[in-house]
C-alpha cells in the first residue's frame, strides 16, 4: 500500500492507495509516496479545503462487508452542504439505524466518503475521525451545513 499525507485545515490526511483505488483516509501519517492517484487525491483534498471542490472523483474501494459497502454508497450520495440521519440511510437499505450508525462509525474513506454528513434523529452524533464531534462540526461548517449548529 502507499501513502501521501495532504495538509489542511482540519489536520494533516493521509490517503492510502492499494492497487489503484483509495482504500482509507486516515489522520496524522507521515506519507511521501508519489503516484498519479495520489497527487490526484491530494489536489482534491486542497481544493476541498480551499471550498473549490463539492464532490471527490477517485476511485474507491471499500473494504468490508456487503452491508458497509451499501452503507458507504448511500454516504457517497449526499449532497455537499445537506445531511440525513442514520434513520434516513436505514429506511433506504431495511436495516436498524443502530447498524448503519456503526457502519458509518466504521467508513475507512472519512471526508471523501462524507460519513460527516450523517445526523442522529435528535442532531448532532460523533464521528471517528481525529477531534471527535469538533472536526464533524468543522466539517459540516466548512460545507455550509453547519447553520443549525450556531
């Protein structure tokens, strides 16, 4: 697997590339490794951050089940600057909001695969990535979902 670590606004993310798709994004790293999917990664993921860039168009692969797989496709389907609920994803695949809320807890593409996006039924829930709810909030507020934050 190779690695390339972007800086931005909401720490440093390190994307990592497995036979020509982006498998996971993670927080903190430290990779130098140069591919065109990786320079093509990193180039989204500044744009993202500059507010140039409302869908990534990579390749991707998600490693897991079935379920995570459907799950991630419905996350990948929502707009820039919108959220839904875990309630909202379950009713769209048939299953228990509780399992789409640890499949979303369970996305190995955070911020590319947009799990910030997704709600509880009552607001605002966590999120695995580094920071916790305060990157999830910085997130939606960097898309312009943030309003009923305020």
């Amino acid at each position: 697997m190779l690695m390339f670590t972007q800086m931005t606004q909401f720490g440093p993310l390190s994307v990592v590339e497995d036979d020509g798709c982006i498998v996971r994004l993670q927080w903190d790293g430290d990779g130098r490794d140069d591919t065109p999917l990786l320079r093509e990664a990193a180039a989204q993921l500044r744009a993202y951050d500059a507010g140039e860039l409302a869908a990534f168009d990579l390749p991707l692969r998600v490693e897991g089940s079935d379920f995570q797989r459907a799950v991630c496709a419905q996350m990948r389907a929502i707009p820039h600057g919108e959220t839904v609920t875990y309630g909202d994803i379950a009713k769209a695949l048939g299953a228990p909001a509780q399992a789409v809320g640890s499949a979303c807890g369970g996305n190995p593409i955070p911020v590319i695969i947009p799990c910030h996006r997704v709600m509880g039924a009552k607001g605002l829930t966590g999120f695995s990535g580094k920071g916790g709810v305060e990157t999830k909030v910085a997130l939606l507020r960097h898309e312009g979902a943030g309003g009923f934050l305020i």
